[in-house]
C-alpha cells in the first residue's frame, strides 16, 4: 500500500493541507494519511480530529519531539510522499518555518509544500515541472515523480533560458524552438504533454506561467538545502506562489554515468 | 596473436620467399588452394617476391575467379601481375631510364671495385631488372655458418657496412635513391625494391577504399639481422600505417617493434589464411580501419542519442538512414527518408525502419561505442555488456536501392526480431511477404515508400551472427512498387554482402578523390571538415532532380524543404567536389520554374519567382502562421517577402556554370534560371521620379530587421541578376530586354554610403539604436530571444551576414575594398545567431587578411552540429554550415576564385595550419591545391592556367609548386 502522509498543525493553514494531501493522493492513487504531533499540553486536538474526520482521512497523533517524529513517519517504506504546510512566520531568508525547513533538508521523498494562503485546488492533474535542463535535476522528476502520477496528468514542462543557457542560433525562429523544446522533452521529460520556453527570472516566469495555465502543483527538484544561497529559485517559488509545490530530492548517486548528459562527440578515438 | 587476428582483413600482403613456403623445394598447392579461395571470397592478395613472375607464378599457379584480386608484385619492387584465370598480366613496371641504366652499371662496377679493395673476392654479377646482384666470396664456411659475424669479414660493420659501402658508391655512380639489401650470400642494388610493391598495393587498395587496419602483412623477416632491418621489413611502409604486420618467422636477430610474433613458419601461415576464410564463411561483422583522422566517435550516452542518429545518418544522395541504435528494436529518432518524396501535407515521408534488432539480456547502461568511418561510410556500433556485440551497416553509395548490415554477438543475446517495422511517426504502414522477403510499405496522402528485407541467420560456436539485406523503392510521383523492392532486393543478394560492400567502399573512395580535405597541424579541425564534406557528398544524387533540404536527409528538420541553403551554401561545393550532384540541384529548381513563373504571374509579375521554402510541387510552402510561445499565431513573413531566393537561384546557376565551365548549361537548360529570374526583378522594381530603383517589402539574410526597403543584398543580387541575365540576351541577340534590364539594374539604388565606406543594410538601418554586440552577450546567441524580437528590430545588431553575402557571392558588384571596412563594420554588430553566419564570416575574415579570427569562426562552424552548438541537431544536420565549412577551406583560406579559366589562388592561413590541400573539379578537370607558408603546389591532370596571389598567371600540368613572394599580404580585395 502507498501512502500520502499528511502532516498537521493546529494552524489554520490545516485544511489547505490536508485536501491538497488528498488531492496528491488522488494524483498518485496512494490512501491518504494524517499525522499531528500532540506536542503542546494546552493544544486542543479535537479540531484536526474533527476535521480530518470530515475529510475522511485516518488522523495519528505522535508522540514529541515533533521535527524527529515526523521525520521517522516520513521515513516508513509505504510513504511515497509527504505533505506538510510551510509552518510558523517563516524567518528572513527563509520561506519556510523551522520544522518545515527541518522536514525538506531530511526527507528523502518527494514533498509537497502547502502554502498558507493555498487555496486547496478541487482536483490536482495539471502539473508544472520547471527543469534547467540537467540531468541531475530532471532524472528525479522522471524516475521518482513520473512513476506516481496516475494517468490523465497533464505534464507541462518549463524551460527558462537564461544568460548562459540561452540557445546560441535560431535559423527559424519558430520552429528551431519547436526543435529544441521536442529535443528537451526527449531528453529530460518524456512524459510531459508539452513544454513552455521562456527567457528571463525563472522564478517569476513559473508564478506567471503557473497562473496562465492554472497549473495544480509545481514541481521542482532540489539539492534539500535552503541555506542562504542555496535554491534560490526554490526559495523564490516557495515564496510568491499560492500554490503548493512538490519538492524532489536531486539523490547524487541517482546519476549513472552511462546516461549522464555529456559533450556529444569526443571528435576523434584518442 | 589471437587479439591481432580477431577481425576480417579485406586485404592481405604477403611474403612469398620463406613466408608462403618454406623452401624453393616444398609445394605451392596448398597456398594455391587457399589464395584461390580467399580471392573467391572477395579478399585481395598480393604476393611480394623478389623473384621475378615466372619463378612466383611457376609454383604457386592460382588461378582466382571471385571478386577478390590477385596480383603479384615480383622482381623486387619493379614489376607486378594481375592475376586472373588466364595467367598474369603485367599492371605496372617500373622501367629505368638510360641515364639509370648507365648509373646502375657504374654503380656495380664501383662497389665491385671497392669489395675487392678490401680483400673481398667478388664472385659474379648477375643482372636483373633494374637491380645487379654481386655475389660475395663464397667459402665453405659461409654456406654453413648460421653466424654473420663469421660470414661477414670485409668489414667491421658487418652485412651494414656492405650496405653502406654499395649505397655510398651506387650514388657516387649517380643513383639518386639506390635500394640496397644484402644478406649472407649476395648484395644487390637496384633501383627499387619490395617497399615499392608495398606502396603500389596500398595504392591500389586507397582506390577500393582499402586502408591500414583491412590490411594483413604476413612475412617471415622483420626483425634485424646482422645489423641490418629484416627484408620484409621495407613492406610495412606509411601508406600501410595500421595495417596489422605478422611475423611468422623466427626473428633469431631480435623481434621487430610493431609486429605481431606468431611463429610457425609456412603451416602458421596457411592456419592465418584458413582463419581469414573461415570468418569470412561464417558471415562475420567486417571491419572499419580505426584511422582517428577518418573516424567520428559518436556520442554513446542515452541522453544523446538522438543526436547520434544525426551525426551517424548514413546516406547516397537518394536515401538518408539514421538509427542511433536501441537494445530493443530501434533507436530514438530513427529515421528513413527518401529525397524528394513529400506527401500532399509537404513533409518528407517516412519509410519503413529496417535496422532494428533485438538483444536480449542487454541492457541500456551497458557501455557501447558507435564508430562513424567517413572513409568508407559505414557505421560500427560496439557493445561491452555480458555480450560482446558488434553490429556494421552501410547504406551503399554504388547501388542506391541497397542496404545491408550485420551483427554478431553470443547467440542468447542476438535476435532478428521484424527486419522491418514501422517508422516512429504516425503513417499508415503495411506488411507484406515474398517468399521468404518481408515486405513493407509506409503511406500518406500523395507519398509511399516500399521497402523489402531479408535475414540470413545462423549460429556457429555459440556466435550467432545476422546479416539483413535490404532494398527499397519509391517514387516523387507518389507510388511506391513493392515489386521493385523485391527485384532489387534478389539482385542484391545475388551480389552478397561482401560484394555490396566492396562496392560501397570503392564507390565512396572515388567520392574522397574528388573531395579530399588535409589540414596539417590541426587533426581535429581536419576531421571535422572532412565530416562535414562526408555529409555534403551524401546529401545530393548526382543524377536526376536532388530536393536538397536544409537538414538534408539526417532529419525531419523543416520537413525536408528547400531554402536558399542547398543554392548557396550547398551547391558550390557540390559543383566542386561532385559537379553532377550540383546539375542535379540545379535540375530540381529547373523543373519547378512553371511553378515559379505561375507564382510570379499571381503576383502580377512576370518571370519567375521561386519561394522561400518549395518542397515537391514547387510551390511557396512556407509556413504562413505558427504557434508561438504564449499560443498565438504569429505570422511567418519569409514566405512572402524573402524574395532574395529568387536571385540566389540565378547566382546558384551561374556559378554552377562558371566554376564548372560547363558553358552549355546556361545557353541551355540553366538559362531560364537567369533569365526569367532577371525578368521577375524587372517586373518587381518600382523606378522613382528621378530615375532610381527601389525593392520594397522585403526582407534580406538579417530576419531580425523583417519587411524593409531597399535591402542592400537583395537589391545588389537583383542587380547582378539583371546584369547576368542581359549578357545572356545579348549573347543570344535579344538586345531589347537586355538594354532595359542593364538600365534598370544601373538605376537599382545599392545602399552605398560613400562616407561611412559601408553599404547601409537597408534605408534607415543606420538611423537605429547603435547597439553592438559587445554591449549585449558573447556571440553566438540568439539575440532576438535574449533582448526580444522588437527591442533588436530596434537596433543595429544583426542575426548573420547579410550586406557581407555579397562580398562572398558576387564581389564583383560590391565597391573595391568595401570588404575590410564592411566587416569592420558588422562583424562587431553581427549576433551569429543563424547557423548560415559563422563559416561565411569566416571565410571574409580570412580574405581580408585576418586568418586567425578567421580560425575561431571557422571552429564555431565545425563543431555546430558536432557539439549542438543549436540544440537542434536532432532535428537534421545543418548542411548550409557544413556547406560553409568547405566555402571557408577553399574560398576563404586558400582564397580559390573562378577568372574565367584561371584558377586564382589566394593563401591565407591561420599560424596553427602548417598546410592546407583540398582536392576539386574546376573547368572541367580535377585538380589537388595545397598550400604552405611559403609555397603552393598545384596538382592537375591535364594543363591548366593559375594564378597565384598577385603574380601572372603560369600554366601547371600534372605537380607544380610556386613560391609565395615573401612580401605577399592579405589583399586589398573587393
């Protein structure tokens, strides 16, 4: 059995979450479950009970410290993917609170990222999949992501060029970026429905493009490091979009040399 | 031993004295058996022997029927035999001229006298052709003694010093090269000796495109004796470089470096022949020559695949077939086109795919090398997983209906799996079968393709190999006959594998010796170069129409249209290196000229307006609107307003004609391409109130500045146009239009700004924001996506060359010495963002006397496709570049211009190329140019006038090398 963990606070962000969570679960066809870590005397649990009980969704309280248990239910083998709202007044630098930051550098599953003012989307099946165009970051979304996604997903690929990846010539405008696009979809998204291509912040063309094609979800892949610095387009994203954003851990060792990207031609048997 | 051995020679040399038989009294039957087989099997032998034919002919008496040749190279290096089943016949000998004959005689007499004056008694002379043997004192004790020193008491040296001795009194005699050798019992002087019959095999071989690593070298002497080199080491000579050399000898005096030790003298040598007929009967993978000045690693990661299958696309100006090779069935982006036959949709069709096999238990991680042989055309792929696989095919350039590959691997992990299967693009696709042929045909609305495919399977010690031949049959009309498939395909194997392949390798090896390329200190610009000429040579039939689109038939890029890149970039190197591929060009734009003259007429224009994009029928098949990226529909107006390809069809034509000196074309059948072009552009020119000439609406090679006025290359190529097309009238009597036309032409206004020293691109060009792009990004970039199209619309940065196509194309209508301040002008503005820029740069940069940046262009253009400098590789190759390329070798670097008859030659080379040779027709005749530091040399068969840099021009037959004047620069050229 797979499982969409749902992890829940008392904050009023919970129920954003917890229908995002069963959204995901029917974008993965896994059973949804909730968690909530009873760590505070005075809390009252009724309400995520309540609420989760409304949803339909099996609650299990936790025993504290909160960051290592819900780590370790995250951990469990059945957990394809986890979901957790973005937490307290994220700090300077940081779109996230500390647990949520804890839960994103030391989970090694895909994770979805539920932001306060989400509005819980009614279905989940049209998913933007922004990729710089490197086989580190794009094998996660094939491998790991690809594999869940039940089968009328739409797929939109978004690829933003930038000043050092911007293409060198373009004979025929058009179509060259048609060639080009096809081209990086083989390479890095097989399964996308189609790709967008833009020039400019990659982090502002995927809240703009996200809201023109009233995308579900966003998806990224990560090096799990929101060290100043570190993601900036994650950070970014994380902190102007109101919609919930799949995080897929980039794995070093996911990378085999047989399929890496490389120079095309080695020009000659030396 | 048995790694050296493990492949399939196609060539063998061998040492007839003490190598094929081990004494003068033992029996040739059993070699004669085995030569006669090996040729039957298509292998080439060459007996080396310093005996004369008789003596080699008398024993060994094969008689060979087969495609494979026997020629004995006897006497030492001067003479050699063709063997057939009538007996030798003499294909060479070398006759020495009186003043070599009267100095080799001198030569014997004065080491005779030298031997003696050292106390050595000299016993007799013998005379043979071209060479005297001088018997040494004999003596009981050297007939027996197996020790040098003990033989040897002339001098302290040994045997070397009598070669020394000999050598140093044959060229007091006056022998230029004298060839020694010497042994125990004699020394002997010729003018030639067994390097010469190595030489002239290898020779024979480059002609069948046989080199180095087909080719075994069996001998038994390789290795010094008595201070000398063995005898059989004179065959390895350079031209063998690579060949495998095997010793079967002893080697007593120490083994040569470089050669294989096997032993086992004569019954060695026949389990090597045996060796070689057994691979070849059990059908096994051939080989290519690993010449890393031939040979084009291809990329082997998942990742590039498609790329590969570009880069690898294996074509004969008919068919193009790419297939980067999958572990199950096909690789992606695989690909079979047919030239010329679009679909009603106007997209070239895709045929049946028939390479695909199957590989149980391999899978996609496991490490693999596909090797591309310019040389030969053929495509090696290697596999390094549990099984050891290896896979060849070709598409033959001799029989353009034929294919074939085969593959071999441990028989769990090979499968033949469906010879054909259908394409990977939506068309409909049916199956046949003929007896034990597997049919195939793919379909769309106005196109078929009809493909036939038979296996031969079988499994020998656990190796199971596949050989599938293949054929295939379609027509432009649109009706493709599964029949024809069927009847070529039984014709194919009536030739065999081995007999296609032979073909195939000597019909590229002519291609080569046509095209050659060499570019000293610079092996990787070299293969690159030639990688492109590869693509070039495949791209256009050289009979019949050639549709040769921009990505030619490696991809469905542009779905196969035609641009102004087969007329300009294409086809003058094609009129060059293959003369009857660029006819067949020009014939495709021929038949199309109704189409052109009815679209001129719709426009109210007369003569003939050819379109920016044409595919089958000839038609404008430009797309008028297409996606953009937000979704809407942007329209295209190249369709409309890029009419310079009418006049680029014209100049295409016409230097055709004039490069080739194929007059006739343009009084003939090329002459509408000029003339009802001029006539378009006559009806096209609005004439202002004082007299002047303007085109208006137009767009030039710069798509960033779309629909302007007056664009300098458009108007100047019209011009041209008229200018060319009224010669023409005149020469034919027509002086009324032809007086109009030179008016209208003198009238055209050209952009000329006489202050600045620059054509202005167009009216109002120099009044736009002065961007250049050094303010912007490091070329090459697509600034239209960087900046945006309006912004750079704005602005003086443009996307390629354009008012510098006409120093390229016709520098005799652009003002003198506008080149140097023109590219001074818009080299710093040009983006290079098209991939028709960098190698056109290139060459005017090396023109204008600055072959280094030259050099760094021209590196850009190389690697374009090689590197995906565009992302779009896997769409199709960019022929234009690699057409670029060839423009850049010949016309910039070696400054190569048609005056007239005369071939001017203009050097220009970068400090890092020490030489530079290409090899071409002009005027009719082939001709080999290579240019050094201080000297060019010109190769011709028959007289031909050249004129080098500034000096008068001189007559050259067959090698002539003229010094540069130390004092030449880069011209002030137009």
């Amino acid at each position: 059995v797979s499982t969409v963990l749902v992890a829940l606070d008392a904050s009023t962000g919970a129920r954003a979450v917890l229908e995002t969570a069963v959204r995901v679960g029917e974008l993965t066809g896994a059973h949804v479950e909730a968690v909530h870590v009873h760590a505070d005397p005075r809390e009252c649990d009724d309400t995520l009970e309540a609420l989760a009980a409304r949803i339909g969704v099996p609650l299990k309280l936790l025993e504290p410290p909160v960051e290592p248990a819900l780590i370790a239910a995250m951990g469990e083998p059945d957990v394809i993917v986890a979901v957790i709202g973005t937490g307290g007044a994220p700090g300077y630098g940081r779109p996230v609170g500390h647990t949520a930051t804890s839960i994103l550098e030391s989970v090694d599953k895909p994770v979805v990222v539920v932001p306060p003012e989400a509005v819980s989307p009614g279905t989940m099946v049209r998913l933007l999949v922004p990729l710089e165009g490197t086989e580190a970051s794009s094998r996660p979304v094939r491998e790991r992501l690809v594999p869940l996604l039940v089968a009328d997903a739409d797929v939109v690929a978004l690829h933003v060029f930038t000043d050092t990846t911007l293409p060198a010539m373009l004979d025929r405008p058009h179509r060259d970026l048609d060639m080009l696009g096809s081209e990086f979809l083989a390479r890095h998204l097989p399964r996308a429905n189609r790709i967008e291509l833009r020039t400019g912040p990659v982090a502002t063309w995927v809240t703009e493009v996200s809201e023109e094609y009233g995308s579900d979800l966003i998806v990224l892949s990560w090096s799990q490091s929101l060290s100043p610095g570190r993601s900036h387009v994650v950070r970014e994203v994380l902190g102007d979009s109101h919609l919930p954003v799949l995080l897929l851990p980039i794995v070093p060792t996911d990378i085999n040399e047989a399929d890496a990207v490389s120079p095309p031609v080695d020009g000659d048997l030396a | 031993v048995a790694t050296a051995l493990d492949r399939t020679f196609e060539a063998i040399v061998l040492d007839w004295d003490s190598t094929a038989v081990p004494d003068r009294q033992a029996g040739a039957s059993g070699v004669r058996a085995r030569v006669e087989a090996l040729c039957g099997a298509g292998v080439h032998v060459f007996v080396v022997s310093d005996a004369d034919v008789a003596t080699v002919d008398g024993r060994l008496q094969a008689r060979p029927h087969g495609r494979g040749r026997l020629h004995l190279c006897c006497s030492r290096g001067s003479e050699g035999f063709a063997v057939t089943a009538d007996g030798p016949r003499c294909v060479f000998r070398r006759t020495a001229s009186p003043t070599e004959e009267s100095a080799l005689i001198r030569a014997t007499e004065r080491t005779v006298g030298r031997l003696r004056a050292r106390g050595a008694e000299v016993k007799a002379v013998s005379e043979r052709l071209n060479c005297r043997a001088i018997e040494l004192a004999p003596g009981p004790a050297r007939l027996t003694s197996t020790k040098v020193e003990d033989v040897d008491p002339l001098t302290e040296a040994g045997l070397a010093g009598v070669v020394a001795l000999a050598a140093d009194a044959s060229r007091d005699a006056g022998l230029v090269d004298p060839r020694i050798t010497c042994d125990m019992k004699q020394v002997t002087i010729g003018l030639t000796d067994k390097s010469d019959s190595a030489r002239w095999a290898a020779n024979w071989l480059v002609g069948r495109g046989i080199t180095g690593g087909l080719i075994l070298i069996v001998g038994n002497g390789f290795g010094p004796v008595g201070g000398l080199a063995g005898v059989d080491s004179l065959v390895p000579v350079d031209a063998l470089t690579r060949a495998v050399v095997v010793s079967v000898g002893d080697e007593e005096g120490g083994e040569a470096e470089g050669v294989v030790q096997a032993g086992g003298g004569s019954r060695r040598f026949l389990e090597l022949l045996d060796g070689q007929r057994a691979r070849r009967a059990a059908r096994r993978v051939p080989d290519i020559d690993l010449d890393p000045a031939w040979v084009v690693r291809l990329p082997s990661t998942r990742a590039n695949e498609r790329i590969a299958g570009a880069l690898g696309t294996l074509a004969n100006g008919f068919i193009g077939l790419r297939d980067s090779g999958g572990e199950e069935g096909h690789g992606l982006g695989s690909l079979f086109l047919v030239s010329g036959v679009y679909a009603r949709d106007n997209q070239l069709l895709s045929g049946p795919l028939w390479t695909g096999l199957e590989q149980p238990g391999i899978h996609r991680r496991h490490s693999r090398e596909t090797l591309l042989d310019l040389r030969t055309g053929m495509l090696e792929r290697s596999g390094n997983g549990p099984a050891k696989a290896r896979f060849v095919r070709f598409v033959s350039m001799a029989s353009p209906h034929a294919m074939a590959l085969r593959a071999e691997a441990p028989e769990p992990h090979l499968d033949p799996g469906d010879p054909l299967r259908p394409p990977l693009e939506d068309v409909d696709f049916e199956r046949d079968m003929h007896g034990r042929m597997s049919g195939a045909k793919t379909k769309k609305l106005g196109a078929e393709i009809a493909m036939a495919a038979e296996d031969h399977v079988e499994t020998r010690g656990g190796l199971r190999t596949i050989e599938r031949l293949a054929t295939w049959s379609a027509d432009p009309t649109g009706t493709a006959d599964l029949d024809d498939a069927y009847r070529r395909l039984a014709e194919a194997e009536a030739l065999g594998f081995d007999g296609m392949l032979a073909e195939h390798r000597e019909a590229w090896a002519q291609r080569w010796a046509g095209a050659e390329v060499v570019i000293e200190g610079d092996p990787e610009g070299e293969l690159a170069a030639r990688f492109a000429v590869f693509h070039l040579l495949a791209a256009a039939a050289d009979s019949g129409e050639a549709a040769v689109g921009a990505r030619g038939l490696t991809g469905n890029g542009y779905a196969g249209h035609v641009f102004w890149d087969a007329d300009v970039f294409v086809l003058p190197v094609l009129a060059a290196i293959r003369p009857a591929a660029a006819r067949a060009m020009l014939e495709y734009r021929i038949r199309r000229l109704p189409e052109a003259r009815a679209a001129a007429h719709r426009q109210g224009r007369r003569g003939a307006r050819f379109p920016w994009e044409s595919a089958g029928d000839g038609s404008d098949v430009t797309p008028r609107l297409v996606r953009g990226g937000d979704g809407e529909l942007v329209p295209i107006a190249t369709g409309p307003h890029e009419e310079h390809i009418v006049a680029d069809v014209a100049w295409a034509a016409d230097h055709y004609a004039s490069w080739t000196g194929d007059a006739a074309f343009l009084i003939g059948p090329g002459r509408a391409l000029v003339v009802d072009t001029a006539r378009y552009w006559a009806s096209r020119i609005r004439i202002d109130a004082r007299g002047n000439g303007h085109i208006e609406g137009t767009m030039g090679p710069d798509e960033y500045h779309q629909i302007v006025d007056d664009d300098a290359y458009t108007n100047v190529m019209a011009r041209w146009n008229l200018r060319r097309a009224s010669d023409l009238l005149v020469q034919a009597g027509e002086t009324d239009e032809a007086e109009t036309w030179r008016g209208i032409a003198e009238g055209l206004v050209d952009g000329w700004d006489p202050d600045r020293a620059v054509y202005e691109q167009f009216a109002g060009y120099f009044g736009l924001e002065p961007l250049l792009m050094s303010d912007v990004a490091h070329p090459p970039v697509a600034a239209d996506v960087l900046l945006g199209s309006e912004r750079v619309a704005g602005s003086q940065l443009i996307k390629q060359a354009d008012v510098l196509m006409l120093h390229h194309l016709v520098p005799d209508e652009v003002v003198d010495g506008s080149l140097e301040s023109c590219l001074a002008f818009y080299e710093p503005r040009t983006a290079h963002g098209s991939s028709l820029s960098p190698a056109i740069h290139a060459s005017l940069l090396a023109r204008a006397g600055q072959p280094e940046r030259a050099l760094d262009l021209f590196r850009m253009a190389t690697r374009l496709d090689l590197d995906d400098l565009t992302g779009t590789t896997a769409g199709g190759l960019h022929l234009a570049t690699m057409g670029g390329v060839w423009q850049a070798l010949a016309f910039g670097f070696l400054g190569l211009a048609a005056e007239g008859s005369t071939l001017a030659i203009r050097p220009n080379l970068p400090k890092a190329w020490s030489a530079l040779g290409l090899t071409f027709h002009f005027a009719g005749q082939l001709i080999s140019v290579r240019a050094e530091d201080d000297q060019v040399t010109i190769n011709a068969v028959a007289p031909i006038l050249v004129r080098v840099a500034d000096q008068a021009p001189v007559w050259c037959d067959s090698t002539t090398s003229i010094a540069l004047e130390p004092s030449f620069a880069a011209p002030s050229h137009k």
